[in-house]
C-alpha cells in the first residue's frame, strides 16, 4: 500500500488527484492486475488502517492517501519533449465518437496516456474487457500547443484533436451511431462510461406523458370512448 500510494502509483497506472488521494475502486483495480493479489478486498485495507501502519495512511470516505508521499504532480510545466508516440486504450463503444472527435478529459480530471502498450491496455481495462488501443502523436500534438503533463511514466492532459489519434479503422456501420445514444457533451470524455442519461418529463413537448401514473391513451381506446358515448 505504502509503494502504491507513497512512492510510485503511476508503476500501477494511478493518477492521484490534486490533494493525493486515490479511491478505494482504482486502488483496488490496480491491485488486483498484479499476480497474486487478486484476493484482497477494502476489508483487508481496513485491517492495516487498523493495525501499527495505520498512520502511514490517511482514509476519507471512499479514497485514500499516503501521508509521506515521494512522488510529485506538477501541473503547471508541461514537457517540452514528450515521445514521439503515447498509447491510450479507449472502449470499444468509444471508439467512433473518439475517431471523429478526439478525447476530452471530464472536467476536474485528465487524460491518462502512456508511452507502453501493455500499461495503456492495462488502463483501458479496468473500463472495457476488450478496449481498443489508440496511438497519440504527442510530438506533433505538443508543437500544436497541447499541453502533456508528464507524471513518472505517464503523461496527462485534458484533450487530444481527432488529428492526432491513429486507430483501428472504423466500419460504416459503427460511424452510424444513433444521436439518441450519444448523451450531450459527453462524446470521448475520459471515463468513456455507458451512454446513458434521465429523461426530464418537465421538458417533454408531450404533455400527455407529463401527467404522472397514467398512461398515454392510444387510438384503440379513444375508439371506444366515443363508441360509448354514441350508445348513451
């Protein structure tokens, strides 16, 4: 845990936040891909926070950091000379709206590229069994004034143009993605979660369908109202 969280957690593909802090999900993701720990459970962090190391830790909620942490997050001096080509391993359902419109970190959080295939899918992953890997021109993206901000062996930035990512080609059939499938400013974020959204029925045009509990009438049942009403 101390290794993780303290001194290396891009070697696992974490990205800490601002303050340091990782979430139990990711942290246990990553603990889980390494061979022979695919057994541990928040119960056995929970015996450690419990035990002499307690205070090497500090747990909030559901995340958790290091106390005396040996790596460093700049944010503010992106690299000069990043390599040539990053890797990035993005869902399969992702994958068309990615080509066309290029990644966008979700607000508060960055993109996680990285210059090893094997860590990109490994990241890729923890989100899809089977992601699709994508190359990132960085050179040519960095002299187009996209910032990458390197971290030990990962690098981070907020958007990469549909320019310069390089992928699988994408059939015609997964170009034609339904609107109703992509929800609103959500195309290639980060996370690349399932398309899924609320209806707000106070925006329905159908007034029909705002009334609550009842069921909209079709053309069968006004058939028959106005059969009755003739026979009254």
């Amino acid at each position: 845990m101390l290794y993780i969280l303290g001194h290396k957690p891009d070697e696992f593909g974490l990205v800490p936040d601002s303050e340091g802090f990782v979430t139990y999900k990711e942290f246990l993701w990553a603990v889980h891909e390494e061979p022979g720990w695919g057994y541990v459970r928040k119960g056995h962090i929970n015996e450690v926070l419990l035990g002499n190391d307690r205070a090497l830790f500090q747990p909030e909620e559901d995340r958790i950091r290091a106390l005396d942490r040996r790596w460093h997050l700049d944010l503010e001096n992106p690299s000069q000379f990043p390599p040539k080509i990053l890797f990035v391993a993005v869902r399969r359902r992702a994958h068309p709206v990615v080509m066309e419109k290029g990644l966008t970190a979700v607000e508060g959080r960055y993109l996680v590229l990285s210059p090893d295939r094997e860590m990109a899918e490994r990241i890729g992953r923890r989100r899809d069994q089977k992601p699709v890997l994508l190359e990132i021109m960085a050179a040519s993206a960095r002299e187009a004034g996209i910032s990458l901000y390197p971290f030990g062996n990962l690098f981070l930035t907020d958007q990469v143009p549909a320019r310069f990512i390089n992928g699988p080609p994408v059939s015609k059939e997964d170009i034609k993605i339904p609107e109703r499938k992509r929800e609103k400013g959500m195309e290639g974020r980060a996370d690349f979660e399932a398309g899924t959204f609320v209806l707000d029925l106070d925006r329905d045009p159908d007034r029909s369908r705002r009334r609550k509990g009842k069921r909209q009438k079709g053309w069968k049942e006004e058939a028959r109202k106005m059969r009755r009403r003739k026979q009254r």
